[in-house]
C-alpha cells in the first residue's frame, strides 16, 4: 500500500526528497504572516520590506543553482535548509522593522539555494540507478505531499495564531529544522567540481549552459509556453490579483479560503488521472493542451462571471498550472545534461518569477483604478499568441 502511495520510497534520497516537499510546503503562516508583521510595521514598511527581499532573492536564484552544480547539491540544499531555520526562528524573536526584513532575507536567500538542488539531486539519485523513467510517478506524488501539506498546514497556523501570535512562525521553525536534519541524511551525489570554484569565466560559462538549455531549438517552444504559462501563474497567485479575482466573483474571505482548500483536494484527484493522460498522449501533446487551456481560462477570467462560475474557472487554473508544473518538471529534467541540471532548474525559477518582477506595481496601479478585468483580458490574450507561437515552432521540427 505505501509503496503505491510513495513510488520508490525505498531509495533513501527519494524518500527524503518526499519528506523536504512536506517541508518546504508546510506553510503554517501563509494565512497570517501579515498580521504578525503588521505588530510591528506599518503596511508601507511590510511593502517595503517583501520588494526588498523579493529583489534579492530573484537575484541569487540563478546563482545558488550554479553553487550547486559546483559544490554538491546535497551541500547547497543543506546550506538552504540552514538558513530556512535560521531565518524562521529570528523572524519569530523579531520585534522591529529591521530585524524582521533582514532575517527574512535571510530565509530567502535559503530558499533560494534549495528550490533548485532538491529536485536535481532527486532526479539524478534515480538517473544514477537507470530509474529515470520513473521520474514522472515520483513528481507527481511530491505535488500531492504539497497539496495536502499546504492545506493542513495553513489550517494549523491559524490556530497557533489565535493561541499566540508568534508561534507561527516558531512552529514553521521547527519545521525547517527537520528539512535541516533531513537535508544532513541526504546521500551525496557527486558532481564534477571546475578547476577553479571562484572563477568568473567558469561561473558565467555555467549560467550559459545551464540557460542555454531552455533555448535549444527542439526545447525552445515547451520553454515558452510552460514558462508563459508558471510566469502568469506565479503573478496570479502571490499578488493581488487572485483575491481581488475572488472578490469581483462574489467571494468573501470565508468562503474564498474554502475554495482554495477545496482547490487543493480537486488538483490532488486530478494529479491522479494526469498519470492516466499520460500512457495515452505524448508529453508534448499534454502540455500543449494544458497551456493553451490556462490562458484561455485566464482570458475568460477577466469577463463577469457569478460565484459558481468564477470559481470553477479558478479551479481549472489552478489543475492546469499543476499540470503545467509536473509536465515541464519531466520534460526539461530529461533533456537537461546532469553537470548543470540545478542551475537549468534555477533559471526555469527565475523566468517563473520574472513577470510578477516587472508587472507587481502595475498591477497595482491598475487595481486602484478598478481596470484590472481589462488587464486580465489583455495578458491572457497575450499568453494565447505566445502559445500559439510555440506551436508553430513545434510543428515546424513535426514533434507534435
């Protein structure tokens, strides 16, 4: 039974790997870090303070991604999960304006070590043994843990919460300290360390090959329209953008975080039959389908629509950037070279974030003057040229 329900468990790195997806989405203040900050900060300096470390930490993603095809992947994940406690436990103890933006940097930046290595050093423990193949059951079954840990784990930080207002963020502490000891049992997978680890030339040749990757001619269009399709994702989910959404349908913060829970449990059933999808249609074929669906959606999205409406076409978003997610996960780790898979998976991290880097204060600035349906509309339609655009590139090199 609980092989099925964990496929390969009994490789040591693949269960671990299960166990840092329960870590790292074990968000326990997802639904009240901003009023644990907004103890000590004014609204303004909570703004403030998330541009300051969100910049940052979109800086150092590439970077980290290179430090863990040099160092080791177990290393950089090790030195990810250090600073996840680290910074969880200071934030915790934070009193002041300074104290919580500087600890807070410093969980990002840890965040940012980890998001790449964690995955290449799972998939290369199964390339290791010749169980690659196996990839796509292992993926999906680590977003299922990440599903259901999300949709506990912010139900319990709301209790904590009305039981003591920082321990939150101590629970989330101790969360991260088990990713720590985890991260310690970790077996090594050895990488091949360049000559010079401090050189310039070897750094800036990394990043080349590592983001080169995405841009290789029969690569290049599932790279765009699934990091179109995570790029769109990312600014729907953490800005405004998706509660305002809500809000336009009809939603109150009630039964706005009643949908998102029964979100999570319709993507889980969903994850289920992706497996299904896939012994029947090619991978390209399902991602192509899947993006050209979420921008639809999206599109849609922007139109007036009522409560039951507006939150079915939520839902699909949210099933479609799921499988947008295990999909491209599989595609790129099989076509990415071993020597710089992290930092190919860092670069797919920085590309996801990039849209919300440049378009967070328009949005902003949009939102005040109630247009953003009209915006929603026009992104969407964007994302469907890009699509279509990628499309045509496939089927010029006839994989699809």
């Amino acid at each position: 039974m609980l092989d099925r329900l964990f496929p390969l468990r009994h490789i040591k790195n693949i269960a671990l790997f299960y166990l840092l997806t329960l870590v790292y989405n074990s968000w326990i203040i997802a639904g009240v870090w901003i009023f644990i900050w907004g103890a000590f900060m004014t609204k303004f300096q909570i703004g403030i303070s998330d541009s300051i470390t969100f910049a940052i930490g979109f800086l150092i993603e590439l970077p980290s991604g290179v430090w863990a095809d040099f160092i080791g992947r177990k290393k950089a994940i090790i030195i990810g999960n250090l600073l996840l406690t680290v910074g969880n436990l200071f934030v915790a103890l934070s009193s002041s304006f300074l104290g919580i933006t500087v600890w807070y940097l410093v969980w990002t930046i840890g965040y940012a070590f980890q998001s790449g290595a964690t995955e290449a050093h799972a998939y290369d423990t199964l390339k290791k043994q010749g169980l690659s193949h196996h990839w796509d059951r292992v993926i999906s079954t680590s977003v299922v843990i990440g599903k259901i840990a999300i949709l506990v784990s912010t139900a319990l930080g709301g209790y904590l919460f009305l039981l003591g207002f920082r321990l939150p963020y101590l629970a989330l502490t101790l969360v991260s300290a088990i990713g720590l000891i985890t991260a310690l049992n970790l077996e090594h997978i050895p990488v091949k360390k360049p000559k010079n680890l401090w050189s310039i030339k070897n750094y800036l040749k990394q990043i080349k090959e590592g983001v080169g990757t995405l841009v290789k001619k029969h690569i290049l269009p599932i790279s765009i329209t699934c990091l179109t399709t995570t790029g769109l994702a990312y600014m729907y989910n953490w800005g405004i953008l998706r509660p305002l959404t809500a809000e336009r349908f009809g939603y109150t913060p009630t039964t706005f975080s009643l949908l998102i829970s029964f979100t999570s449990l319709v993507v889980i059933v969903f994850v289920w039959l992706l497996g299904k999808f896939q012994k029947k249609f090619h991978i390209e074929k399902i991602i192509f389908g899947t993006t050209f669906l979420y921008a639809l959606f999206f599109t849609i999205m922007g139109f007036p629509h009522n409560i039951i409406l507006g939150g079915l076409i939520m839902i699909s978003l949210s099933i479609g950037l799921t499988f947008t997610e295990i999909l491209f996960s599989q595609f790129i780790n099989r076509h990415t070279p071993e020597k710089h898979r992290a930092t190919t998976l860092s670069s797919v991290a920085l590309f996801t974030k990039l849209p919300y880097v440049f378009l967070a204060l328009v949005i902003g600035a949009i939102a005040e003057v109630d247009k953003l349906p009209h915006y929603t509309i026009a992104v969407g339609l964007i994302a469907l040229a890009l699509w279509a655009l990628s499309l045509t590139k496939q089927m010029s090199h006839k994989n699809i």
